[in-house]
C-alpha cells in the first residue's frame, strides 16, 4: 500500500510540480463532476421507477 501512495505522489508531483493552484483547480472539478452524475443518477433512477407505477 505504501508503494501505490508514493506512485500517486510522485504522479501528481510531475503533474502539477509546484503549482497548487492547478491542483486545487483540477480536484474541485473532479468533486463537482462527480457529484453532479451521482445527482444526476438519482434523479434519473427516481423518475424511473416512478414512471413504473
């Protein structure tokens, strides 16, 4: 386990380098993008076994 930790390290490092801002910029995208499907999937989910009935 501690291998795959230092590999997602050193990924991200010569990813971003230095530039935390990128990084911040990129993980808050990817939060939002995810929840945004998983919304999306529950509404869609919803709408379907309502139209079921």
């Amino acid at each position: 386990m501690n291998e795959i930790g230092q590999l997602i390290l050193k990924t991200i490092t010569e990813l971003f380098g230095d530039n935390y801002i990128d990084l911040l910029i990129y993980m808050s995208l990817l939060f939002v993008t995810i929840w945004l499907f998983k919304e999306f999937k529950s509404r869609v989910d919803n709408e379907e076994i309502r139209m079921k009935r």
